[in-house]
C-alpha cells in the first residue's frame, strides 16, 4: 500500500520511483521483484545482477527482470560470493549488454564494487576491480 502511495507522490513530483531487490527483503527472488513491480505501477528496478547470482539464481532468472530496469548496477558475483573480482565471476556482461542494447535501454549503468566487510571477506580490492570494472564494460560497449 506504501509503495502505490510513493509511487503516486513520485509520478506528481515527475521522478521515479526505484526499489533494488536483494536478500534479506520481500523481493529477494526474481519472480517476488516482478510481481511487485506488476502491482505497483511506476515502480521501476536498480538492478543488480549480484543480488541475485550470490544465493543461486541463474542469469536468465534475472533477465527476467529487465523490463521494469530503470538503473543497473555492475558487480561481478559467483554463486556464494555477493562479491568477485572481474575475471572470476559468472556474470556474463557481453550477454546483459547485448538484451540491453536490444531492448533499448537508456539509462545508467553504475559500476558498484563498495568497500565494505563483504567486499574485504571476498578478498577483492574495491579500487582495482572498479577499474577493472569500467574498463571490461567499455571494451564490451565498443565491440
């Protein structure tokens, strides 16, 4: 009932209305996301492939989730690990930019490598992978 409130708030101050699904929360497997974004209208995603790879959801599982995608964030992830450097991960990124691109997304695609006790747990280092990151979803844009 909230969220049909904020998202009317939202849509009557012209700004949008985002949540970002991951676990613990109400909309930590793909199809709970979905169906909450189908009945609160004007509630868009920040999608983060991560959220959801980590506790064992396929890359297809959250594909399924594009269509309410307003902001991606770009992590590498593995299953078990929220967090892995860029060459490590199962991510396919060639994939999500190419269903992007297909789909005509326009909006922003952040890289979110952030230091915190799960980063430093996974042994990644937030500045390198960032880098790294960046540099791998470029080289992926410019193919």
């Amino acid at each position: 009932m909230e969220l049909k409130e904020l998202s009317h708030i939202a849509e009557d101050n012209q700004v949008q209305l985002n949540i970002e699904p991951c676990e613990p929360s109400v909309v930590q497997d793909p199809k709970d996301a979905a169906r909450m974004c189908s009945e609160v209208p004007g509630l868009g995603l920040t999608l983060d492939y991560s959220h959801f790879i980590d506790p064992g959801y396929t890359q297809l599982d959250v594909e399924s989730l594009h269509r309410f995608a307003r902001h991606f964030h770009a992590r590498q992830a593995a299953p078990g690990r929220r967090v892995e450097k860029v060459g490590k991960g199962t991510i396919d990124f060639r994939r999500i930019l190419s269903l992007l691109q297909r789909d005509k997304y326009d909006g922003v695609i952040a890289v979110e490598y952030v230091e915190c006790e799960t980063t430093r747990a996974c042994g990644v280092d937030v500045w390198t992978e960032t880098v790294r990151m960046k540099t791998e979803l470029e080289r992926l844009m410019n193919q």
